[in-house]
C-alpha cells in the first residue's frame, strides 16, 4: 500500500547513500549505508533484472516463473559513474542509479529518451504480524502513459486510473471490475510517447498494482512478503515486450496436438455413458464439428479423483475407445482435494508418504470440497509432483483419455474463512520451505505442472493437453487456461473478449472462455454471438453448470444451430492459419490474439480500445456484444483491409459502422494476406488434406504470409520434421507475383495450392509458374480468380490483360 502524505511516509524504510560498489560477470551489487543492496543484473540488451535486500544478504534466488530456457547475453555493457549516479548502458538501454537513494532512471540507449523513472523507488516496512517486510516500489508515470497486462483481470485493456490485487481466487460469477480472481499474473506494460517497457515483479506473495489511482501520475507495485524483485523489459514496441516476457517466463514446452484447437464441448455433467453417446451422436448427426467431450466431477466414484463410477461408466476404456472412433477425443477433470478415506488408494498412499499440506503446527490442512473433507497434496514438492505424474497411468495409458482439466486448484475450499488454505499452512516449495502466504499463487501452477508432466509421460508419443483454471506468470509452459465461471450475460461476452485479449498480452495465448456462460442460461441470440467470438479464441469450448438448462449448438432452435455450425465450420478452415500462429507463439513468444494497441500503438486511437482484435497477423474480428444488433460501429486500424464476407475494402485508421445480422460477425482480412485454410471436416483427422486453400487478398504493394504445418501431434516436428512456408506477395496494377520459400523435411499429404485471388484490379490474361508461362486450363483455372498450382512452386506471376 502507497500512503497519502509526507507524514505517514515516515512509517516506511527508503535505503540511504550507496557507499559501494562491485561487479560479478553480467551481476552488478550496490550497497548502502544502511545494509540495503541492490543487485542488477543484465539479461539481455532488453532485459535488466533488479533485486533488493535490506539486510545485506540474499535469500536463495529461486522461481517458478522463470524458465531456464529463457534467452541470456548482451552485446554491449558498459559501467561507468560521475558525482551523482552510476550509469550502466547495454545496446538498448541506460540505467541510471542514484547514487543519494539507489533510485533508478532508464533511458533508451539510440535517442537517450526517458523510458522509465523511479519516483519514490524502493521502499519497505515492517511486517510485525509475519516477519519479514511489506516491499513496496513507486515510479512516476510520465505524459500520457497508458498501462496493460495483468493476466485475467475483467476490466477494460487500458487499466490506466486502476488499482488491483494478485491472490489466485475462486470467483463463481464474478462480474466487471471483480477483483481479485483466477489467476496472478504480475506483469503490465506501460506506453508512452510510441515506446512500450514491461514490468515483471516476480514475487508470489500477495501484491498490488496501483496504476495512477491513489496518487495521479504515480504507478506503485507492492507484496506483503518476499522480495522487492523486478525485470525491467524494454520494446520499444509492445509486442517486444511481450516476446522478451513470454522468453523469460517459457514459451509453450511443445505445440498442442491439432485437435486441442478444434471445438470442444463440455457440461458440469455429461452423465451417465448414454447420455454422453447421446451428445457425441447428436453432433455428428447434425454435422457439427466437435473434438472433444468432457466428463466433469460426476464421472468420478463419490468424487475421487483418478476413480470411475461404474453405474454411470461401466466399462471406460470401451466407452473412450467408441468415442476415438467416432473422432472424439475424452477430456475429464481432476480436483486437487483428495477425500479422506482409508479404503480409497489415492488418499492412502498419499497419507503413507506424507505427501499431504499441514498447518503450521502439524496437523494435515483438512477442507471441505466436493467429496467432502478432504487433504490436499503438496504440488510445490518435487516428490509429490512425480507421484501426481504417475497417478495419471490408467487414465491416460490405460483407459485412453486425452486430456485433463484441473479445476478448483486455487485452490478453492468451501468451508474455511477465504474459501482456501489459511495462511499458516506450510509447503515445502522446492526446498524453500515457507507459508501458503508465498504460496497460494502458484499451489494452481505447480498443480497444472505435474498433471503436464503425467500426461507427457502416459500420452507419449502423442502430445498432452492439460488446461487450468488457476495459474501464476510461467504456466504458459505447461497447460492452456479458461477464465473461470463466467455468467450468460451480454457484459460477460464483453468481458471474455478483453480477458482474452488481456491473457495473450500478459505470455498466456492458450486461453478461451466458457462459451454461452457457466453460470445461468443464454438464450440463442447470446450463444450464436459468444460461439463468433469463441471461434478466434485459442481455447474453443461451449461449458456450462447444467443448473439451468442445455447448452449445446441444438439446445435453441434451427436458426441458431445453423449459424453455430456455420461458424465452428469457420473455426475448422482456419485452423492451419491458427496452427500457424500459435507455431509462431511457441517459437517466438508472439501473442495469439493482439489488442489494437500492440497492433499500432502509434496510433492513439487505439489505445482505449476493447472490442477489436488481430486474430494470428492478418485477420481482424470484432464481436457483436449487445441484443437485437444489425451490425456495430468499430475501428479499423490503419491501412486497407477485405470485408471477409463481401470483399468490400476499407480504408483504416477511423471508426465506421459495419453490418453483421445474426448470422454474421464483422471480420477483415488485410491486404496482402496469404490465409491457408483446410476443407471442412467433422474432427481433425476425418479427411485427407488432398489440396490446401490458400485465399489470397491484393495489396499494390509488399506483404509476408507464412504457413506452418506438420504431422499435427507427435514430436517429429522437432527434428525438423515440418513444413514451413513463407510467401511474398508483390502486387502492381497489372501484375501479382507470389514467392515462396520452404523450410523443413516434412511432406505435407497434398500435392497442390488452390489460389483464390481476392480484389484482384485486373483479369488475368497469362500466368507464369517459375519462370514457364502456363496455359490457364491446365492449371485448374475455375474461373478468374481461381487457380490450382503446385505446391513447391517457387514464383507465381499473374499477368493482366
């Protein structure tokens, strides 16, 4: 907490005069009168991390955020000092550190603007009631400074005038402005005068974000424990700062199997097996493209995990095997609390190797979930997490389910004050024993951690697919997310866009929401609207509580079945074109789905903007988020862009109105773009890619497209066993060149490219395919904007008449 006046700072602690200095490798120490040391250390030329003690010594430096892949190495350091500060320059930036206070100053290195300044800077109080310090850091916001990130927060994308709170927290049905929730993601950007840094406080306590809201131009960051510990991550363009962030917490640690990105469908719950059968014909019958169905808690015996209820599923591995067959993959969920009972094997075993969370004195932290009294394992063990792992075995091995979602692993208890863990309970966080007051925000991690590495290991060769509800910065690695118990209102569609969005920002792509709302009961018009969103959304899945009423594609009337199919059917067609962008997460840490403002944040129109978004690179989509809509106003961001259902071009960089009845949505495609798409199937693997569509958009001018594929599950991939190709479109008045360069030993299953030439302002009258002129008939020509050309073609020239 940041106090309002020079009187009440009189309680806080400030370092004094640094009296020396010294340099160990790429780490630089500064220690001050009063025993405050400041350490900083040189990531990259982008990158500088900063780490305070108040008693001269350091704790064991230790993160589950931080991945041991993440990118080190600088090309330029460079320390030197005057009267007043010390002054430390790498390729990218300058730091200058007060030689009076330790405060910090930093600057871009090419045109010595100020990035980023202290105002306050490090401070601390005592903790009387825990030990330990409340650590606290103020920086001064400069002219109009904008904010972002914070992982799941359901407030508007600017979050500039804000103040929140990180404490992972089972929210059922919370609504805008709901704070805290699911997820603790300390990490936010600031932009100003067209440059963008990030902050990442890694500290797992429970901590604040103050954005300007209790002392205007001032931005705080504070946590009840730990560490004042925080990377400094410099752009100057945002998506920099999200790739540098998303390098430093992991990228994902393998790409997920095609079929984790079609549509899923889930319910709390599809029982008993008939039912579920019911659901998985119904789909099929309807042809409504669906590849997974979820078995919530109800599959369970007497809610155990890692149990069957035989009356309800007599016979899993039949049932599971029907449904493979039928292309549905089984998804069920596992809860952390585990239900006292001595004849259940789980619980024994777990109890015999002391595997289970205690209080501080010595009893097991006992709570109430839905098996009734149960304890808890202790994820933040090593021990334990391999045990969690090898838990997984008949599930996965054995019955052959294909994916698990942890629920409830805030984790969320019923019967205690706080709804979870008090915070005397003791873990042993991977030999850095500690209170659940460090940690709560990552119990859900770690949780999320071990049923990866069980699925990794029973899954094998196939690739696992773990989702969680709970997360901390760096569970991106393992698992794809939801945004918890939302409700069938209009405003949580709103709000399921901009968490999406915000998710993406904050290194988290793999994230959707639960399509139609959780909690209470969408009517057809909401549902047609959310599944249009739904469909861009990395994590594609319709979940609701079941309480009030059905919530599948049929459950309303025709016209709204229609419609739903019409767009998963979409979703199913781009699915190379997402595979592809999220190949390009995996490698680059690159955000799936882009705000207007990381989009062009020189433009400050986007700013404040919500509604839009840049679905991979080149396709835009706005959600229509209110009853009885014929269309909506939006902004279309700079340069020209297709209507993607009339071929109608607009110019950018203003707001306009654009149609989209029912059964529409408005979606854009910009110039130039290269957008590959599959046939229609009813799940991934039901056909054979015999031909690859590849919609072409003109553009006079230059654009790049790329296309990744590979077996789609497996691991090949990683020994350079996929496609990649990169295209580049050349259009002039009265021609259209296309170059392709490939990359990768993976043979794709199809032999051509069917080119659809979109606003082509020209009728072609000849066509050259490297470098030989083509008689138009024998390339398949389907009118004049159709063309089917070899795959490996090297250049296409389209000449006109």
């Amino acid at each position: 907490m940041i106090l309002n006046t020079e009187l009440e700072y009189k309680g806080n602690l400030f370092p004094s005069n640094i009296i020396s200095y010294k340099k160990e490798g790429d780490t630089l120490f500064f220690t001050s009168q009063n025993n405050v040391v400041l350490q900083v250390t040189i990531q990259r030329d982008s990158v500088i991390r900063f780490r305070y003690t108040t008693t001269s010594i350091f704790t064991n430096d230790f993160s589950y955020a931080i991945t041991k892949y993440a990118s080190r190495g600088y090309n330029k350091l460079e320390i030197t000092e005057d009267d007043q500060k010390y002054i430390i320059e790498t390729a990218k930036l300058i730091c200058y550190i007060d030689k009076k206070d330790m405060r910090t100053k930093m600057f871009d290195s090419k045109t010595k603007e100020l990035i980023c300044e202290d105002e306050l800077g490090f401070h601390w109080e005592e903790s009387y009631e825990y030990g330990g310090e409340i650590v606290k850091m103020t920086k001064t916001s400069q002219i109009g400074e904008s904010y972002y990130g914070l992982g799941d927060k359901p407030v508007d994308i600017n979050l500039k005038g804000k103040r929140f709170e990180n404490w992972v927290t089972d929210s059922y049905a919370y609504g805008r402005d709901t704070d805290p929730i699911y997820k603790a993601i300390p990490f936010y950007i600031g932009l100003h005068h067209k440059k963008a840094y990030g902050i990442f406080f890694d500290n797992t306590f429970r901590s604040y974000f103050d954005f300007c809201n209790e002392r205007r131009n001032i931005t705080s960051f504070w946590a009840q424990g730990g560490e004042m510990n925080y990377y400094f991550i410099y752009g100057p363009e945002m998506s920099d700062v999200v790739a540098n962030y998303t390098d430093l917490t992991g990228k994902p640690h393998q790409l997920p199997p095609l079929w984790a990105l079609g549509y899923h469908q889930c319910k709390w719950s599809y029982y008993p097996e008939s039912n579920v059968k019911e659901i998985a014909n119904k789909f099929r019958e309807l042809q409504i493209p669906c590849d997974a169905i979820y078995l919530d808690i109800d599959y369970m015996e007497g809610f155990r995990c890692f149990t069957w209820n035989k009356e309800y599923f007599p016979d899993p591995k039949r049932m599971v095997k029907e449904l493979a067959d039928d292309g549905f993959k089984t998804i069920v969920i596992i809860d952390p609390g585990i239900k006292i009972d001595m004849e259940y094997d789980v619980f024994k075993e777990g109890l015999e190797k002391d595997y289970f969370c205690k209080r501080a004195d010595g009893p097991y932290m006992k709570g109430k979930v839905w098996p009734g009294e149960c304890y808890f394992p202790d994820f933040t063990n090593p021990e334990v997490r391999e045990w969690w792992s090898d838990l997984f075995k008949e599930l996965v091995e054995e019955v052959g389910v294909a994916g698990v979602w942890n629920d409830m692993n805030e984790p969320a208890v019923m019967d205690v004050p706080g709804k979870t863990f008090p915070n005397d309970v003791r873990h042993n966080y991977d030999g850095n024993h500690c209170s659940h007051r460090k940690a709560h925000n990552i119990y859900g991690m770690q949780m999320a951690r071990a049923t990866y590495q069980g699925l990794k290991k029973f899954s094998y060769p196939k690739r696992p697919f773990a989702i969680t509800r709970a997360a901390y910065s760096g569970t991106q690695r393992y698992t794809s997310s939801w945004t918890g118990d939302n409700v069938a209102t209009w405003d949580h569609l709103n709000i399921a866009n901009i968490q999406a969005q915000r998710m993406c920002m904050s290194g988290f792509s793999f994230i959707g929401s639960d399509i139609g709302g959780f909690a209470e009961q969408p009517n057809g018009e909401l549902y047609a609207r959310w599944i249009q969103l739904g469909i861009f959304h990395p994590f594609c899945r319709t979940h609701s509580s079941g309480d009030h009423g059905d919530q599948e594609p049929w459950a309303f009337d025709s016209n709204i079945t229609n419609i739903v199919r019409k767009f998963i059917e979409i979703r199913y067609q781009l699915l190379p074109y997402l595979y592809t962008a999220f190949w390009r997460y995996a490698n680059e840490g690159i955000p799936i789905l882009k705000s207007l403002v990381i989009f062009d944040q020189d433009d400050q129109h986007t700013h404040y903007r919500n509604d839009e978004f840049i679905f991979g690179e080149k396709i835009l989509a706005c959600p229509i988020a209110e009853p009885n809509a014929k269309g909506r106003r939006m902004f279309i961001p700079r340069g020209k862009w297709y209507n993607f259902w009339t071929n109608e071009i607009v110019t950018g960089g203003q707001e306009l109105w654009v149609d989209a009845d029912l059964d529409s949505m408005p979606i854009f495609i910009k110039e130039g773009a290269v957008i590959p798409k599959y046939p229609i199937q009813q799940y991934v693997g039901e056909k054979k890619i015999e031909e690859l569509v590849l919609d072409t958009y003109f553009k006079i001018g230059k654009e790049k497209s790329e296309v990744y594929e590979d077996a789609h599950d497996g691991y090949d991939y990683i020994k350079g066993r996929y496609s990649l190709r990169n295209f580049t479109l050349v259009g002039k008045e009265s021609s259209l060149t296309i170059q392709q360069f490939k990359f990768g030993k993976y043979t794709t299953p199809y032999k051509t490219f069917e080119l659809k030439l979109h606003g082509l302002p020209f009728k072609i009258d000849s066509v050259e395919v490297d470098n030989e002129k083509v008689d138009i008939k024998k390339l398949g020509s389907n009118g004049d904007n159709i063309l089917i050309v070899p795959k490996d073609f090297t250049e296409i020239h389209i000449i006109g008449k």
